[in-house]
C-alpha cells in the first residue's frame, strides 16, 4: 500500500486488478482508502481526488459526526463527553430536582424516578445547550472585534452535517449543539470560521488566507472536530 499526501489529507493507495477507481472514506477515523488500476498513473489519480475534496471533507465530517451523535442509553457506565472530556456516567434517581455532578472522572445524572432514556437525553441536552450560553457570547465579541465584523445573532440547533452556519444577509451565526461535547477549541474554532464568512462568503483561498491569519492552528483543530487526529 502507498501513502499520497493530496492537499494536505493523506491517502492509502492500492492499485489492483481492476477496472474503475473506488475512492471510500472509512470509520472510524475517516481516513481515505483509493483502489486503482494497476496502470493508472498517480497524476491521473491526483487529478481525480483533487475533484472529489469537497466530497472527501463531507464524509469525513459525516463519519467524524456519527460519532458524536453516538445514541446513548442513559445508563450507569456510557461514557459520556463533555468539553472533549470523556466522563463515566452514574445515574442516580432523585425526589428532588434533575442535576448533574461531576465527581473525578464520573458525570452524575440525578433523575426522577422511572425516567425514560428520552427524557434524560433530553435533559442532557439542556445542559449541553445552557453549557454552551456561557460560552458563546464572550467568544463571539473577541472574535468580532479580532477580525473586525459584527453579527447580529447567534443561536444554537443540534445539526446533523454542520458544525455552523451563517447567514450572511442576517448576520445570524447558528453553532451545532454537539459542539459542547468537543474541546473548547473547537467552539472557538468554529465560531472563527462563522465570522469570517462575514468577510468571504465561500472557501476560498481569500477565506483560508483569512483563517491563517486569525487562527493559524485551524487545521489542526478542523481535522480534530471531524474527528481524525
Ligand atoms: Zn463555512
């Protein structure tokens, strides 16, 4: 097997006995794997991955995805993150109000009585989301003033494929719910890359040039979120 690097994400090359090209993007970590022809030339094989990137970000940000929107239980032993912190969860039933506890490397899920999966899913879900309005509006002002835009508002929705979106005619920025189960830097990250839309709208190499300048370990942090190392 041969390694290509191919705008900075590396790929396993295999050339076979075959007739097409198969490009898969496998789990978990959504690494790229291309089956060739043996007597395809490995500019033809450039070209064609080079075709097929915003493809290849897509399903690995789909794969990276999968695994945070992982379905719990809700029961005693899932693990369970937070801020990029994996903890063990205790459930613990209660007379009193729902809450939660941290406890070393326990995250306490104190329920009433007979809750069901969905209500505690959702009850997390909450706290991911209040987790979440403490940090927004002070990285929102850094980052407005850092890279000089404004928006107008921001709010939060538990996406499938994206980790943000702006609106670029309301200035409204939306960051993904699961965004409270990854590093803080990752939130941070993501607001960035939602700001500069504010500047350029597609990414472009004038976007990335703005990234590299305001946030120059964006890559890094990216390839992270879409869960890859
Ligand atoms: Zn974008």
């Amino acid at each position: 097997m041969k390694q290509l690097i191919i705008s900075n994400i590396p790929i396993e090359l295999e050339k076979k006995r075959i007739k097409n090209m198969y490009l898969r993007i496998l789990p978990p970590d959504g690494r790229v794997h291309i089956s060739a022809p043996v007597k395809m030339s490995e500019e033809e094989i450039k070209r064609f991955v080079t075709s097929k990137l915003d493809w290849i970000e897509l399903q690995q940000r789909k794969i990276g995805e999968r695994h945070t929107h992982q379905k719990l239980e809700f029961v005693s032993g899932d693990e369970i993150y937070v801020w990029g912190i994996k903890f063990n969860l205790i459930i613990t039933e209660t007379n009193t109000r729902q809450t939660i506890g941290f406890e070393g490397e326990n995250l306490i899920l104190y329920v009433k009585k007979g809750s069901t999966t969905e209500q505690k899913s959702r009850f997390m879900e909450g706290w991911y989301k209040k987790a979440l309005q403490q940090e927004i509006p002070t990285l929102i002002s850094k980052w407005e003033s850092i890279i000089g835009v404004m928006s107008n508002s921001w709010n939060i929705r538990d996406m499938k494929t994206r980790w943000g979106v702006c609106n670029i005619r309301s200035k409204n920025i939306c960051l993904n719910l699961q965004l409270a189960k990854k590093p803080p830097k990752c939130l941070e990250y993501v607001v960035v890359h939602e700001l500069v839309h504010l500047l350029e709208r597609s990414h472009n190499s004038v976007f990335k040039g703005y990234m590299d300048q305001f946030l120059p370990q964006w890559r890094t942090i990216k390839k992270e979120l879409n869960g890859m190392e």
